[in-house]
C-alpha cells in the first residue's frame, strides 16, 4: 500500500482497488495545478480506465526523462522520497530498478531515493509497474500502509493509543479478550477516527485464534498492551498473573516468528525497578527487585525479550516502562473504565465525584513523602499514547532493542492529585486512611531524558489537564461504557 502526499491539497485519503492492486491516495485534487484536474480525479476515484491510453508513464525512468522539459510550479514542488510498490502476489521494488539505471543517476541519492522536485505532469496516474508517492517530509508522514496489531487494543491505555496511531497514519488491527474492556471503547474510537477499525475478541492464552489474526491480516508490528494489571490483585492471584501475562507474551511472540513478524513494542512498567535506590529513576536503575507478582511479570517478560534479541538479530523491540497514566480523550468519549472496585487511584477519585463510591480510601498515610501518603509520576494517557507513536518510528530504524521510561518526571501525593481533582470538578472529594497495600513503595517518580533525546517525546500535559480530562469523561459516563453514547 502507498500512501501519498501532496503539498497542495488535504491530508485526506482515497483507498480504492484496481487492476489486482491496492492504491491509498491524498485527496490533494482540488488544487491539483494540472488542467486535467477532473480525468485525474475520475481515475482515482475509479470512475475512468487507470492506465493510460499512450501507457506513457508505465516505466519511472521514463517520468524522469519527462522532467528535463517540465514546467515546474513554484507553489507545488514535492519531493519524491520512496516508491515501492506492492500487488497481490508480490512487491516490486522500484527503487533498485532506478538504482540499476545509468540514466539520470545524478537524482537519486545513496539510498535509492528520487531527490529531484517536481510538479505532477498530466496523465501521471498509477500503474502496475510504478506508483508514485508524493511526500513533504516537513508537512506530512508517510507510513506506507504499515498495519500494527494492538494486544488489548479494547483497554485503556490501548483505546488511546490506537487513536493517535490512526492520526499519524497507521493501519490498525485490535485484539482484546475483553476482561477488563468493553468493545463499546472500540465503537467510540471508530467514531473520533471516523472510520472502522478491524477488532477481534481473542485471548493471547488461544494461539490458534491468534494465529488466525495473523494469517488474515498482513501485520508489521505489535504494540502489546495485553495484560492484568493490578498490584493488589497480584499479591492474591499471583498465579493467574503469571499464566496470563508471561504465558501470553510467549504464545504472542512465538506466533510473531512464525508469521517473520520481528518488531513489538512492549507496555511494560516502572513497577520493574522495585523500590527504588534513586529517583529520579533512569532506565540504569537495577530491575528486579519487584514487591508484586505484577511487576514479576513484567520483569520476567523483559528477560525474555533481551534474550529473545540477543539470539536472533531480526528483532526490533521497545520496552516502554510507563508510570502512572490518568486523564483521557479530550472528546470525554473514551477514558479508563475498571470493572468493580477501581485498583488505580484516580478512577477511584472520579467514581466518588460522581457518586458512584461514598469515599477515596488512601492506602498509607505513614511514608516518607511531604503529606505521609505514596508519591507517584502521573502522566496524561494521551502523552503516553504519543509515546507509543514515537516507540514504533524508533522500531523503523532498525533499532534492536531499547528501554525508556514515559512519565512526567514530577511527583505527586495522593492527596495531591485529591485536591488538583476537587479543583477540576468542583466536588469534594470525602477519603478515609488505610494500611499500606502490599507491594506499594512510598515514591516512584521518573527521569525521561533519554526519551526525550532519543524518540523526541516528552509528556506535555498538566495535572489540571489531566483532571480536567478525567472529570469530562467521567461527568459524561458516570457508569463508564454501560453509559448511553450520544
């Protein structure tokens, strides 16, 4: 698939089928410079025969002989970057085809790529020998029709993910056994995106209906979210912990080499690093000394993945060790939604806000933090969303295997985030004390500089903003998905 952009028009896209292939286009018609602005816009719609009568521009180099006489509009330059095209049967690389020529060889650099600018002539259209992609690096991304499978595409982290996914261009495929998401999240998701999103009810315990996933659609990368989450739960199930999240990833990644599928992102935890020696936390901190069985699993899967990479160097892995994520969607369609009593601290203060529990129960109020309660690095799911977005633009590097911490790098107290949620809402928030949960360590805060250098992301969202978006969702859903949508 290609997808193509063009300096002077919209970023909307065409997906038609002709002739065996498969052909994404910008919508850039209506300011298409050319006089046959409507015979290129009925091809492309399909309304016309795709290849031209005179089959002029079949071959590439042929189009590059054409611009030696070529007028070129000074408002409309492009650069050609990438061609490659891909049928039915099989891709065709017309890259190496232009590398092997001797002709014009002065236009393409190093790497294959057509550095010369040019205005589209008539009749350029695609064929079955050569599709054009036109990209402004500086406006607009191309992805090439990359389809990332999302493993629990239906939770919360998830649904947010596959939003921003979607916006930077990615085809996406969901996956999500629905234990602890709702279908409904997906509905919602397809209605902000506006268009549907391939989503299956399948457990990564069942490999023959993963394997099934995989054999229907072309999958490029995983995003592995899939997984139970809970620190307290983990203490009481730790079994069930380590069957589901160790015993999933493995099914996961076997089923990926067999498919030669070799780049994952993984949503793995700060929980790895146990109770820290230092904080901020760096991904140098010593891993594994974990308090919960939760943060076990993820420190398991972790081993297995840097062995993983170690013994085949088809592998390309980010391990993405998240803090604390709140907030939601700013549409307040889509946010976190816990079936039963909430695990995480800031569902909890929302569900007493709109009265849906009596009162916030602090676990701890004896840690050495400024207020006596647990301090922790909060990040807005809609940054962390982005993070993964920079995640698999690091994967297309070629990159092995490397770790980063999303967080915000600033810790808050629990009655902090009490106090920032009572501002956002205007509802007092009643709590009571508590003992100290197993597992639970008083401070936990982040140091996200080798993301910020590495991926170019940072977190850029406030903790109004992240309460404010909290109580928007759920102001609007009060019984979460089980609320009517409008």
């Amino acid at each position: 698939m290609i997808s193509t952009v063009d300096s002077g028009g919209v970023c909307g896209l065409i997906s038609v089928e002709a002739r065996g292939c498969k052909f994404t286009s910008v919508d850039m018609l209506d300011n298409f410079p050319h006089s046959n602005q409507a015979i290129w816009k009925d091809r492309i719609l399909g309304r016309s025969d795709w290849k031209r009568d005179d089959s002029r521009w079949e071959d590439p180099r042929e189009y590059l002989e054409y611009q030696k006489c070529r007028n070129t509009d000074s408002e409309n330059q492009n650069t050609v970057q990438q061609l490659q095209f891909e049928s039915n049967e099989s891709t065709c690389s017309v890259q190496q085809n232009l590398l092997a020529e001797n002709k014009r060889k002065e236009s393409i650099d190093e790497n294959g790529n057509i550095t010369e600018t040019f205005t589209p002539p008539r009749g350029l259209l695609p064929t079955e020998n050569a599709l054009k992609a036109l990209h402004e690096s500086d406006k607009c991304e191309m992805t090439l029709g990359k389809t990332i499978l999302v493993t629990g595409g239906a939770g919360y982290i998830g649904s947010h993910a596959v939003i921003e996914l979607v916006e930077a261009g990615y085809d996406i495929v969901v996956i999500d056994n629905l234990v602890n998401a709702s279908m409904e999240s997906i509905r919602r998701v397809e209605k902000i995106v506006g268009k549907p999103i391939p989503s299956y009810s399948v457990d990564l315990l069942d490999k023959a209906a993963l394997d099934e996933v995989f054999n229907k659609h072309t999958i490029s990368a995983v995003i592995h979210f899939a997984g139970l989450k809970a620190v307290g739960e983990s203490c009481e199930l730790p079994l069930l912990y380590y069957k589901t999240n160790v015993g999933g990833t493995t099914n996961l990644l076997e089923v990926m080499e067999e498919h030669k599928v070799y780049n994952l992102v993984f949503s793995s935890s700060a929980t790895v690093y146990g109770k820290p020696q230092f904080l901020p936390l760096t991904e140098d901190h010593p891993v594994g000394g974990c308090t919960n069985p939760y943060g076990k699993t993820k420190f398991m899967i972790e081993q297995i993945l840097q062995d993983i990479s170690s013994s085949n160097k088809n592998w390309n892995m980010v391990l993405l060790r998240y803090f604390n994520p709140v907030g939601s969607h700013k549409s307040g369609m889509i946010g976190e939604d816990p079936q039963g009593v909430p695990n995480n601290l800031m569902p909890y203060i929302a569900q007493v806000a709109v009265g849906r529990r009596e009162r916030l129960k602090i676990y701890g109020s004896d840690y050495d933090t400024h207020d006596g309660t647990g301090v922790r690095d909060y990040i807005h799911v809609v940054d962390l969303a982005q993070g993964h977005v920079a995640a698999v633009r690091k994967l297309e590097e070629k990159c092995g295997l490397k770790i980063y911490n999303l967080g915000t790098g600033r810790g808050y107290s629990v009655l902090d985030m009490a106090k920032a949620f009572e501002k956002a809402s205007g509802k007092k928030i009643p709590y009571e004390l508590a003992e100290r949960r197993p597992g639970d360590v008083a401070s936990c805060y982040s140091d996200t500089s080798k993301a910020a250098r590495e991926l170019n992301w940072t977190a850029k969202k406030g903790l109004d903003e992240m309460c404010e978006d909290l109580w928007r969702w759920q102001s609007k859903n009060p019984q979460g998905y089980n609320t009517p949508s409008s």
